[in-house]
C-alpha cells in the first residue's frame, strides 16, 4: 500500500517527517476497512491475526487530530411517561463529533427506598433486572436482540469492551438504545432508574470545526 494512500485517505502523517501536514489539510477520521488495510499490496497480506481485546482503536497520527475520552449516557427512571414495566423504552444518543465506543457499562438502583420482596436484597444482580440492546442510526445492530443486562453491559468498575477496533460512531449520528424493565423490579418498588454509560475516544480534527476542510 502506498504512502501516498495511507497519508491522504485516513489522516496519517505526511511520509516527510520534516515537513509534517499543515492546517490546510484536512482531518479524515474514518477508519479504514479491512480490504483497504491488506490483501490490495503483494507487501500486505489478505488476512492477518489481531488481539481482539482489550479493544485497540485506531489513534491518527496526523499532527492536525486530537484524541480525547467523552462519556456519553442515557437512560431511564419509573418517572418517565413512556416507562412501562416489561416493556421496551427506546432512548437515542446523537454524538456531535466522530468518536469509537470502546464499552458500555449500565446500573440499576431503586430511587425509594425499597419495599416488599427486594430483589436485590435477594442477592439479584441489578443488570439482570433489564434487558438491553442498541443499535447504529442505519440500523446496524450491535446486539442483535435483547437480552439480559448482565450479559451485554459491564459496571464501571469492569466496563464491557466492545472488542476488536471499538463500534465507530460519524459525528452527528446516533446510536438507538432499547430497554426493557422487568417486572421483577416492582417486588422492591417501583421508584428506579437505569443509567447506561458509553465509555468513547473523541477524534477532534479541523474538519470538526470548519466545514469543508
């Protein structure tokens, strides 16, 4: 694969160390797919072996894109009016600049004091008290359906990789969360909140900040 393709295509370097790209070039942040990474060079093999966790993003090196960690979150409370135990509550997060989503992690926490049968006095885990799902704005799905909490999400102490490269998000677009309360919550109350976090590595670049470049 040429220099040349590398450096203009996905925001790498100028092959000229000493002359580095200037702020008239503009920043590229999607990634490249896996036929343009191998397989097009007799130097670049078809297929190759890669870690697939920790999840490894991509990091630009072209001198005009920055990186940074962003959280960004949604979530529902018994309060909401479209909130029905057993029944999915769609929650749509819209990211404003580029960003790869390297994991999820989720909570579920009674905001009243608890009464009844708690299940988590029980020893239930709170992941396993909802079901979850999420989906890209062109409906490409990251799980397929919805499943228990626990099996999809992680915590914020053990956050639930994404693996591979990460999920990538273009600015402006959206990823589509379903959730679902179970009505197993409504044994301790039914005063309670979900929250789910995504753990995400921003891409800042000019073109974040100028249009057309």
């Amino acid at each position: 694969m040429s220099n040349n393709h590398y450096g203009n295509s996905y925001g790498y370097a100028n092959p000229n160390h000493m002359q580095p790209a200037g702020q008239q070039n503009s920043a590229v942040v999607s990634m490249p797919s896996i036929g343009q990474m191998g397989g097009q060079n007799p130097n670049q093999p078809s297929w190759f072996r890669f870690p697939f966790f920790p999840t490894a993003p991509f990091y630009s090196t072209n001198p005009n894109v920055s990186t940074q960690v962003r959280y960004y979150s949604t979530g529902i409370t018994s309060a909401d009016t479209d909130v029905t135990l057993g029944q999915e509550t769609i929650r749509t997060t819209t990211f404003d600049i580029p960003a790869r989503v390297i994991a999820v992690n989720a909570s579920f926490a009674y905001t009243a004091l608890p009464t009844g049968n708690n299940p988590l006095a029980r020893g239930v885990n709170p992941l396993d008290l909802f079901l979850f799902r999420m989906e890209y704005t062109t409906g490409d799905r990251l799980h397929i359906n919805s499943r228990l909490a626990s099996t999809v999400v992680g915590t914020a102490e053990n956050p639930s990789e994404i693996g591979g490269v990460g999920y990538t998000v273009d600015q402006g677009a959206s990823l589509i969360c379903g959730i679902t309360p179970l009505a197993l919550i409504a044994d301790g109350g039914v005063a309670f909140r979900i929250d789910v976090t995504f753990h995400c590595l921003e891409m800042r670049g000019s073109a974040n900040f100028v249009g057309g470049r």
